[in-house]
C-alpha cells in the first residue's frame, strides 16, 4: 500500500490575510497581501475562496476595495449563515491563508466612462467596494471636477465602513490634498432613522438629491456614472439614468454609465 501524497503546504494562489475587520453582525472588511505580479484598475472585481470540503476551492467574485495603488488588497463582505463562502469566509483571522486568483476584470472602470465634469458613484449594501478603491483612485480626481458617492444602507450601521472611509480621505498622505472638497457623500438609510432616510432611486425621481446637494441635475452633457447594488437598484438605476439621457458603456465602448451587480453571498 503507497501512503497518500502529503498535502502542499500553501494553496495555489494563496494569499495570507493580513487585517480583519467587523463592522456588523453582517459585514466584515479584510486585507491580504498583494501578489507581487497583480496589476488591476481600481473597480475590477478577481475571484477569491477558500478550499472546499471536497477539495474543490469555493470561489466568489469580489470587488477590490483598495485603490490600484495600494501594497496590500482589500474586501468587503457580507456575512451569509449559510453561505457556501462567507459561512467560512466570515471567521478568518490575520495569518490565515485564501484563495486568489489573479485576474481582475470588470466593467466599473474608468476607461468604460467618456470625459465628463461630474462622476456618481452609486452604491447599496456591499455594492460600495469598487467605489472604496475608485474614491482612493488619483485618476477619480484628474478626470473630474466633483465627486458623489451615494450609499443606501437599511441600517445606519452598515454606512460605518464608507463612512470611515471617506472621513479618513482627508487626512490620507497619498491622496488628501487630490479629494480636496471634489467628493460629496451622500448615505441614506431605508429602514432606521437617520439624517436622510430613502432609496436613492426615489431621490433621484423626486430631484430631492439634488437640491440636497445644492446641484444642478443629470445631464449627458456633465454627468457620468456608475452603479453597483442589488439586481433591483441596477435595474432601476438605468432606467433612471437612461430616463437623463445617458448611455450604458463597456470596456470595449466607453458611454456615460456602467453597471455592475454587487456580490450577494
Ligand atoms: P429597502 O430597505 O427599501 O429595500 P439589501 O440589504 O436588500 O441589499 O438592500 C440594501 C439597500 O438597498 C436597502 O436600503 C434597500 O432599501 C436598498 N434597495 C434595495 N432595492 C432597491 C432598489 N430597487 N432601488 C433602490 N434601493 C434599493
């Protein structure tokens, strides 16, 4: 009788998890090391997992939070009891290993977009990890004028991780002095109480975002945008968008917005 094949002691494309974060009962935040031959643009999304029971990885598309820039990678997640994924996925800690693999795609770029003067980014739940990277992305602030990140959250809670985020671009060594005032932030929730309650589609109809923001409308002329939420908002957000008169782009036709759908679980 031949003895089984020792197991490999690292996974292919493994990546060692370098910070956890938990932010609710639901979401989570964790950075990994960056293997040292990815190159991505800020909002592609790669493949990342852990191995499964049966040996098989168990692989889900993940949006990169950190901006393109960064030595380290980021993501955001939510926690699902019984998710394949995030089930495990949820109690990793630092020293702990994942898998990676190292091919970013993705449509929430900024080559899918044609010159314009003001850039949405609109985001729901988790959908606000590509914009993480994008709003920490040079480029955000070379090719625009202004800057809104949307997020529409249920619970005031879950707005802490972009809260933060953005709170800290200010003061950020790298790019503080690039965001200036160039970025408005605009959370709402949809079932607590808080400064500005609603869906952002419903504000988008109402023009109440506007005038909030003191802003004039969504005009293809100014405006691009992009969206990345449940199936539901991107459904709806185009209309909306469309409703202003602009255009869905691609990587291979840049137009004046992208939509790309969040990881779910
Ligand atoms: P609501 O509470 O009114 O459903 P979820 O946790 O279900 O992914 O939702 C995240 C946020 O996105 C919630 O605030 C939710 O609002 C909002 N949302 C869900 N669907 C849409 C939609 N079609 N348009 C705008 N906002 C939406």
């Amino acid at each position: 009788m031949t003895e089984p094949a020792p197991r490999p002691a690292t996974l292919p494309d493994a990546q060692t998890v370098t910070q956890v974060r938990h932010w609710t009962d639901r979401l989570f935040s964790f950075r990994v090391t960056r293997p040292q031959s990815l190159r991505f643009r800020s909002g592609e999304f790669v493949m990342i997992g852990l191995p499964g029971e049966n040996g098989r990885p168990i692989m889900r598309a993940y949006s990169i939070a950190s901006p393109s820039w960064d030595e380290e990678l980021e993501f955001y997640s939510i926690k699902v009891q019984d998710g394949p994924l995030t089930s495990k996925l949820q109690h990793i800690q630092p020293g702990d290993q994942i898998i990676l693999r190292p091919k970013p795609v993705g449509t929430l770029v900024h080559d899918a977009l044609l010159p314009g003067k003001r850039l949405w980014f609109f985001a729901t739940g988790t959908g606000i990890a590509p914009f993480a990277s994008l709003i920490r992305e040079p480029q955000t602030y070379e090719d625009y004028d202004q800057v809104i990140l949307t997020h529409t959250c249920r619970q005031v809670a879950e707005l802490e991780y972009g809260r933060q985020l953005v709170e800290s671009l200010k003061d950020d060594p790298l790019i503080g002095e690039m965001v200036g005032d160039k970025l408005r932030y605009y959370p709402t929730t949809t079932r607590e109480q808080s400064a500005k309650m609603g869906r952002v589609t419903d504000l988008l109809r109402s023009g109440e975002i506007f005038t909030d923001l003191g802003i004039a409308p969504i005009t293809p002329e100014t405006d691009r945008a992009m969206v990345c939420g449940s199936l539901g908002l991107n459904t709806d957000l185009k209309e909306i968008l469309e409703g202003f008169g602009l255009r869905e782009g691609a990587n291979s036709e840049p137009k004046e917005y992208v939509v790309e759908k969040a990881f779910v679980g």
